[in-house]
C-alpha cells in the first residue's frame, strides 16, 4: 500500500474516532471510558505522559496541530488545556465539534444532578452534600472538579441514582448546557484570569450552570441584588429560587445571621421551618465556610434529609485539607493552612475570620490585583511573611497597608521565622496566589507547610 493510500486510510478512520486533548486525569478518564464503551479514540499532550499499560490507544506527543485534530470526528478537551488555543480554534473552523467531559456524562447520566459552581468553596460544599446525601435511599457520588473525573462515576455500569458534581468555569463552557435538578453559584469573583479572555467571559461560563434549568428544579443564589435578574428569569421558566447570603432567616432561604454579641448563627430551612445553629457548635471556622455549610444543608433539606442528620453533620465537620485547616498548637501558637486560596478573594475571607493574625503569602497571582487586600490586611494582620518568585506586590500590599513584611522566599524560612513572631498570635498561610512557580499544586504547598510546622516540635 502506499504511502498516500495509508494516510487516506488513517484520515477515514478518525472521521470516526475522538481526539483526547490533554491527558492528564480527565483525560485518562475520557479514554477508558471511551474505549470501554468500544469507541475509537487517540490521545494528544504537549508534555511527555506515560499513559498506563493497561490503557491500549495511539499517543501524539509535541505541539497540538489543528489540522490533524480536524481530521477527527470530535474532540474533547482537559481543563487545563486553553479552549482558545490556536490548535482548537482551527479545528473548530473546520466544523469539528469541541467540548470536555461534561458533555459525555450529560450525555448518558440519566439520574437526578446536583451540581455547585463558584469561585471559591465549591469542594468544601460538594464533600459536605456527598456526606448528608449519603443516608438516603440509594445515596450519592460525588466527582467533577473535586478530584474524581464524573466519568469515573460511571465506570462499573452501575449508575449511581443521583450524583453531585462540582463544575469549574471550564467545565462549564466546554460542554452543551446541562440540566440539573438542584443547582447553587456560591460566588463569582475574579480568578482563571489567564484561561479566560475577560471577566464577562468568566461569568458567562459559570451562568452556563443554569441554562437549561426549567420547571420543578431548584436554583440557589447569592443574595445580592447582582443576581436578581437571573432569580426573576429562572421563576419566569418555573424554578424554585432560593437565595443564601448574610442576612436573617425571614428574608433569606440559608445563610449567616449576625447577633448583637457579636457572634453568629447558621441557618436553613427545613420545609418552612428555620433550622438554626450557633457558630461556637462548628469546628470550622470562619464566615465564608459557614455559608458554605448552609447552602450545603439547605441542598439536603431539600432532598429529604432530616434535620437531625444535617446537624450532626455540620456540628461533626471539620473542613478539608488544605482549605482552613488547623494543624495544632505548636510552638505556643495555632497554625492553619489554607493553601487552597489561591486567589484575594479567598485570602480575604480567610483573613477575616481572625482577630490578629501572621500572614504567609505569595505565589504564582495569575494577573489579579492583590492591592484589594489591602483594608482586610490592615485590619487583621501583625506581620507579612512573602514567599515565591514575585514578591514585589505583596511587599508593596502590606507597606500600604502599614503591616511590616519580609520576603523570606522559601516555606521553611516562613514557617521558622513565622514561629519567632508576636507571642501567641495564630499564624495562617493563605496564599492569594497559585502554586506553580514553586510547587506542583497547592496540595504539595499544603503539605510542606504542615511538614515544617510539625518540625518545630523537634527544635529546642
């Protein structure tokens, strides 16, 4: 056969085959599925990956070519690959379809959806609903964005009666609009600056979330007024609204009420009855977390699960890793890593939740503007500590804040020189910044933080 022939050959048979772009966990996770579904497929990644054995297709190496991925019959995309990338946007001008791993499980999953969308939060609410959820009648599995590819929930055959999915941005976009039975937007501040060609855009693709949400299904909201439009669109289409924010229980379906001690309640409503809890009964700590629960607890209600059941779970729940979590006492002093707030707004929430505090800060800050930060630095941080290669912006954060700093660079200086600051004072690593210029993710930052802290125990 020639070699004209054997390409001819090769091009007819990717008009039937899908192109896996990026093959990281999604991307192993769209391959099996699709080759246990006895579905053609071959796989692509800038990087070298070495795909498991037990994984049987064709790997490309090297920079994506549009017009070889046009020759596939559809591709689908991992969310860590640019949906504007020169090699897609090619493809997508030769009429092949693009989109991610949403599509494919929208596309077979037929049990009831809930799925929760939003900057910040999203994993401590998916893991919190995946628990109450739980005690029903054919439970519930969780996946999507917080560490187990939604494909992977179908894996065995055996569908699951009902699933939560915590959708990214990303997700969202490179998918048709699915329809969930129970959906929440916890928040949409600035953040993916570097995947999204503008904040409109950013938006646009968590609203996505609701798009195709009609008569019988639940929407759950912020409370402030920027969402009302989408509220009154949603009733208009028969959807259940409710609205969660920090307010009082009469005017609001879930959320956080201020009291005049100036402490706090949770709150939720079980039918039309206020389920109410105090902040002192929840080992998490701070206000962002606690609405967080409530739009958690407000989701169980709503799927019948008793109040006696929600409580316990809250009042038991102590956060995930990585995202405000105590680590002890340890040097006369508590220590808390949220190296999960890899953006301001995150940081700020976790910074208010203290009276004083020493801060640890830097990293990799995606375009956004640290400089926001500056009212709640000033009126709960003692001391900067700066790590990362692009310290310039938080030096300059804390001097107009009138905080002292020093850019110590690496965790272990931070976390020494942390333990030697104001007696007494809690020290919280909260990044406002991603990862990457020196970790692998904020996972390994979480990790070495709590290694160093635990170090200090062995010194004199």
């Amino acid at each position: 056969m020639s070699l004209a022939s054997r390409h001819t050959q090769l091009e007819s048979a990717r008009r039937k085959a899908t192109a896996i772009v990026g093959m990281g966990k999604t991307g192993l996770s769209v391959a099996n599925y699709l080759l246990r579904s006895g579905l053609a497929c071959e796989a692509f990644d800038e990087k070298p990956v070495a795909l498991p054995a037990s994984l049987q297709l064709r790997l490309h190496v090297g920079a994506f070519d549009g017009e070889v991925l046009s020759t596939f019959e559809r591709i689908i995309v991992s969310p860590g690959i640019s949906w504007d990338h020169p090699a897609l946007v090619v493809a997508r001008a030769h009429g092949v379809p693009v989109f991610g791993d949403l599509e494919l499980f929208s596309e077979h999953y037929q049990g009831d959806v809930i799925a929760i969308t939003g900057t910040n939060g999203k994993t401590t609410t998916v893991s919190l609903i995946d628990t109450m959820l739980d005690t029903l009648a054919g439970g519930i599995e969780a996946g999507g964005n917080i560490g187990i590819p939604m494909l992977d929930l179908l894996a065995d055959g055996d569908e699951p009666q009902r699933v939560v999915l915590e959708l990214s941005s990303f997700q969202l976009e490179r998918a048709s609009p699915v329809r969930p039975r129970w959906a929440a937007l916890l928040n949409v501040q600035p953040d993916h600056a570097d995947m999204h060609s503008s904040a409109a855009a950013y938006k646009e693709a968590k609203l996505r979330l609701f798009a195709k949400q009609g008569e019988g299904d639940k929407a759950m909201l912020p409370a402030d007024s920027e969402w009302n439009p989408l509220a009154d669109e949603l009733r208009g289409r028969g959807v259940y609204v409710r609205r969660f924010g920090m307010g009082n229980s009469d005017t609001l379906d879930a959320g956080v009420q201020l009291q005049d001690d100036g402490s706090w309640t949770v709150f939720w409503h079980h039918y039309d009855v206020a389920e109410i809890i105090s902040s002192s009964d929840l080992p998490l700590q701070g206000q962002h977390q606690h609405l967080n629960l409530a739009v958690a607890a407000q989701a169980a209600a709503d799927f019948g699960v008793s109040a006696g059941v929600i409580r316990q779970s809250l009042t038991s729940f102590r956060g995930l890793p990585h995202r405000m979590q105590s680590l002890g006492l340890v040097a006369g002093r508590e220590w808390f890593d949220d190296s999960k707030a890899t953006n301001p707004d995150a940081a700020r929430a976790a910074l208010s939740a203290f009276h004083e505090v020493i801060w640890i800060c830097g990293g990799l800050r995606k375009g956004l503007d640290v400089s926001v930060l500056r009212d709640v630095v000033a009126g709960h941080v003692t001391q900067v500590f700066i790590i990362g290669t692009d310290p310039k912006p938080y030096a300059e954060l804390a001097y107009a804040a009138g905080v002292p700093s020093s850019f110590v660079k690496t965790m272990d200086q931070a976390v020494k020189q942390a333990a030697h600051a104001q007696a007494g004072l809690s020290v919280l690593l909260s990044p406002a910044a991603s990862s990457q210029d020196q970790f692998k993710d904020y996972v390994e930052r979480g990790l070495l933080f709590a290694s160093e802290v635990k170090a200090l125990e062995q010194m004199p």
